[in-house]
C-alpha cells in the first residue's frame, strides 16, 4: 500500500528531528573548544552527522517508490550521497552568522533540507530511471514560494526539464523553480506513476484563486514576478 504524503513528511520531519537532537548534542561538545578550534570541529564532523540521515532518507523514499507501484521489475536505486565538500561549506555558511543563536538556527535549518532533500533526489532519480512523473507536495502553511511551486499539482519527468524548458500554462512554470527548496522546507517529490492523477490537497484550490490574483496583478506569466505579486496579495490579506 502506497504511502500517503502526509505520512511520508511526518517521517522524514521526525528523522530530520532526530538528525537535530545529535546537530546539538555535536555543538554542546564544540562550545567547550576555543572559537578557532569550534569552528574546525564543526565543519569537520558536520558531514560525518548528515550522511547517515540524509542516507536514511534517501532509503525510505526509495521504499515508498517500490511499494506505490509493486510491479515494477527496475529496484528503485536511491540518489548519491551529498558531497563533503558541500555539506563542509553549509557548516562553514551557518557558523559565519554573527551570534551563537543564528549559527545553530542556520546549522539546523540545513540540515533538515539536507535530509529532506535525500528523499526528493531519490525520488527525482527513480522518475527519471522509470519515465514516470513527481510532483511537488507542499503543506497546508507553506509560504507563498512553496505554494507557487505547488500550485494545481504541476508534474515533472526529469532533471533536464529542470533546466529550464517551458511547461504548459496548466502546470504553472518551469521545473527549475519546481526543484528549489529552502532551509525548513518541508515540500516532499511524490512520484506520479503513469496512468495515475496526483493526489492534490482540497486545500490547493484556494491557491489557484490566489494563482490567478497573482496572475493579474503581476500582468505576466513569468513566475519571478507572479510569486512577487503573490506575496503582496499575502501582505495585504
């Protein structure tokens, strides 16, 4: 039985939970260290704390890909790990805020993307792998750019339409705004398999209305200046 979007974001909400716990626990040692030697130790052990979790993820989205369409021969693979390097330089980013407060809301909050983002890689790479489609499944509070991004329940097929290839007026931009996602996100891929609708919220049909609004109010189609003028609409609400 294939598992709902809800249930896949509490699941990954609680790993990522989880992956936070041990982010303090790993800064509550650092804090003993002079600056210097803080700023080395948490660079240095940040990757060594994401990878399992960020792995974790990655397996559990591989799961629901298999158990949403049990008869597939291909066994879904899950996306590579995210490089040293670059979980080193979100460390090194977090650790260059001003205070001890926004270093560890900038520590957690790229870790929980990290994580999240180890199920929509897989995700995305499994679509890609079985010609089938994902879409972005967003919250009922998410912000306006989530929302935007998640808009009628826009489907995609691969990473290169991501770079920048038009989509239909029905599914709302390109998908390489539908791929950018931001520190505590909680927007999830949900594959679409081919014969199958998208499983869209009731709740987005009020953000068609506000679509459209924004639509109007921005007199374009570009979705830079639509997701402007929705923000204004939401400013002014």
């Amino acid at each position: 039985m294939a598992v709902s979007p809800q249930e896949r974001r509490y699941l990954l909400s609680q790993l990522s939970n989880l992956a936070v716990r041990d982010l303090n626990n790993l800064l509550e040692q650092a804090h003993r260290l002079s600056d210097v030697e803080f700023a080395a130790f948490v660079v240095d052990a940040y990757p060594r704390l994401a990878d399992p979790y960020i792995e974790m993820a990655a397996q559990l989205a591989a799961s629901w890909f298999e158990e949403g369409n049990p008869d597939q021969a291909d066994v879904p693979v899950t996306a590579d790990p995210l490089p040293e390097a670059q979980l080193q330089a979100s460390a090194r980013w977090a650790l260059s805020a001003l205070n001890a407060p926004d270093v560890e809301a900038r520590l957690s909050g790229t870790l929980q993307r990290s994580v999240f983002d180890g199920a929509r890689s897989t995700t995305v790479a499994n679509v890609e792998r079985t010609g089938s489609r994902w879409m972005r499944h967003a919250r009922a509070d998410a912000c306006a750019f989530c929302r935007l991004m998640s808009n009628r329940g826009a489907v995609y097929r691969s990473e290169k339409d991501a770079l920048g290839q038009e989509k239909a007026d029905a599914q709302r931009g390109n998908q390489a705004l539908g791929e950018k996602y931001h520190d505590h996100c909680f927007c999830i891929a949900v594959e679409v398999f081919d014969g199958a609708s998208p499983d869209i919220p009731a709740y987005m049909d009020d953000w068609d209305r506000v679509y459209v609004k924004a639509r109007d109010l921005a007199n374009s189609g570009d979705p830079k200046q639509i997701l402007a003028a929705w923000r204004q609409i939401d400013g002014a609400a």
